[in-house]
C-alpha cells in the first residue's frame, strides 16, 4: 500500500503544494536587469518576481533603450558585460544584439501561449506585450476601418503621425506597412502627397487629435485608449490589414553570471501571473489566454503584420532616411 493512500487528498494537494513552493523559493543569489521600462513599472514588476523568489536579489540599471544598448555595447567592447538580463521596448534593438552573438538561446521557455510572431523563432528572446500601432481619431470625424482611409483626399491635411527618427514604435510600424502587400512601399510616399504631418513623438498625435488640430493619426493604442477612459474625444482603430507592434521583449545575455536565476526571472515574466501583472499595468499581454486591460482586445484577436527583424535592422538606416525626403527632419 503507497503511503499517499494513508493521507488524504487534502493533505496531498497540501504537500504537492508545499514542495512546489519549496522549490520556487530555493531559488537564490541574484540577478542584474538592464531595463527601459519606467522606474514604476520595473519596480512592480520586481516586486511580483519577488513573491515567488524573495531570495533573488535584483539589481536594476533602468534608462531608455538606445542607453541600455549603448552602456551593454561598451561593456562587451570592455569585455566586461555586467547584465544578465535585457528587458528592453522593441525587437529591433534584440535583433542586433542577437546578430552580435550576445543573447542565450533559451529554449525551454514557455510560448505555447504566445503568438509566434512575438517571439524569436530561434528562442533568444521573448516578446512580453504587444504594444501595437493602430489609428487614432477624433470622435467628431468619421471612424476608419483601414490604413488605406487616410490617404482618402478627403483627409488631406488631417492626418499626422510620428516620426521614425524619433520613435521605435514609428519604425517598426513604418518597416511593417512598407512590407505588406495591400499597402506596398509608396504607402508612406502616398501619405507624404495627400499632406499628412509628421511631428517627434506618439504624445504630439495625440494632443493634435485631441484638440482637433488634427482629425486622425498614428498612434500606439495604449495612449489612445488610456486618454479616451480619461474622457479624451478620441477612439482608437486597428486597422484591419492588421497591426504592428512593439513586444517589449526580454532575454538573458549569453555570457550571464546568473544563469539559472536570469532563467527564473524570464519564466515568470511569460507566465500567466506575469502577464497577468503586465495587464494590471494597463498593457496588452503577450499571452492569449492572459484578459486585456478594459477596452482593449483579446490578445488572440489581434492582428499582428508580420516582419522581418533582420531585414529591418538592415534597412532602419535607409527607411529612416526616405522618411526625412517625405516629411521633412
């Protein structure tokens, strides 16, 4: 007779409970997150890490993208890199230093929830969210439907959208509609002819659609959707050619000091608690059976454009640079 017989199930889920716990919590040492998150959001991020692993001690260097890339392209040249997890705002960025030879392929990581163009096919990193760039409207104009409405003349002069220069989410999604075929690589030429206003940043948009200056705009939908909660006459579109989107992803650089704990840290960020905590943030979750945040879709709903990183670390250079010739610095 097994001994589990003598014990009752109760006390069975207890003990299976208590060892998975035992487990989690024996996860110690420390890790060393480079991150671009908000100093908020990486704090309540670290402190749900915390609650399944208290004894993993996170230092954090947090700054925007471009100097979390920068400070880890000295330490390499130093040979020297500090971090052992990357947790930045766009695939572009993992791509280089993917290309570099610099991130840890991870292949146990759980995606069976994730869509697959929010994560590397080759498991080096992981998309965490899809930030995605959509339509934005003021509610006093008609709705669109398609990325093709706003070169519709009767929109000339009403359009504005963000400048790739200044914007990853701009060049991620400029680098997706010059790739589709419904819309083809003149879409922004086209955009640039019917008069549309190109301005530095996601927060111009939406102020200028806001307050009419502008009647539609390309916009991130998290600030969209935040401001029409907030009472903004705006509302937000995806079009239905499909979205691009920005995935905040996370990896663990090959040469990591704390491997097995930067392992740790990864799993609970694609878990369902994890994301689930990314959804409280007022993000979409990556995860498709994670809910939205009130107002915005099922992830599984959304439709992603697909893209190719390696192209488009090859040609962000050139893109960028059409952009100037179209609408200006």
């Amino acid at each position: 007779m097994s001994w589990l017989s003598l014990v009752s199930p109760a006390r069975v889920l207890t003990l299976v409970l208590t060892l998975w716990s035992g487990s989690a919590l024996a996860q110690s040492g420390e890790i060393v997150l480079y991150t671009s998150q908000p100093d908020r959001i990486a704090d309540q991020t670290i402190a749900g890490f915390h609650q399944l692993y208290p004894k993993v001690d996170v230092q954090v260097f947090r700054s925007g993208t471009t100097e979390v890339v920068n400070k880890l392209m000295a330490e390499f040249m130093a040979g020297d890199p500090k971090a052992d997890v990357v947790f930045i705002a766009d695939a572009v960025s993992m791509e280089a230093l993917k290309a570099g030879g610099h991130l840890m392929a991870y292949p146990d990581a759980d995606v069976s929830a994730f869509p697959k163009a929010a994560y590397d096919k080759d498991m080096t990193y992981f998309g965490t969210k899809l930030i995605t760039t959509g339509i934005v409207y003021n509610t006093a104009a008609a709705r669109p439907t398609s990325w093709l409405d706003l070169l519709d003349p009767a929109l000339k002069g009403k359009v504005v959208l963000p400048s790739p220069l200044y914007s990853g989410a701009a060049a991620i999604n400029m680098a997706a509609l010059d790739s589709d075929p419904a819309l083809g690589r003149d879409y922004y030429g086209r955009l640039a002819r019917n008069g549309a206003a190109a301005v530095p940043s996601n927060g111009n948009v939406l102020r200028e659609v806001a307050n009419g200056q502008k009647m539609y705009g390309v916009l991130v939908e998290f600030m969209a959707l935040n401001a029409k909660r907030q009472g903004s006459p705006v509302d937000f579109v995806f079009p239905k050619e499909g979205v691009a989107a920005i995935t905040e992803p996370i990896a663990i650089l090959k040469n990591a000091h704390h491997p097995e704990a930067a392992q740790a840290f990864v799993d609970f960020i694609l878990s369902k608690q994890g994301q689930e905590l990314a959804a409280k943030q007022g993000f979409l979750p990556a995860r498709t059976d994670v809910a939205p945040p009130a107002g915005f879709p099922k992830p599984g709903d959304v439709r992603l454009l697909p893209i190719d990183m390696t192209k488009t670390v090859q040609a962000m250079g050139p893109m960028r640079e059409r952009f100037t010739d179209l609408f200006g610095g």
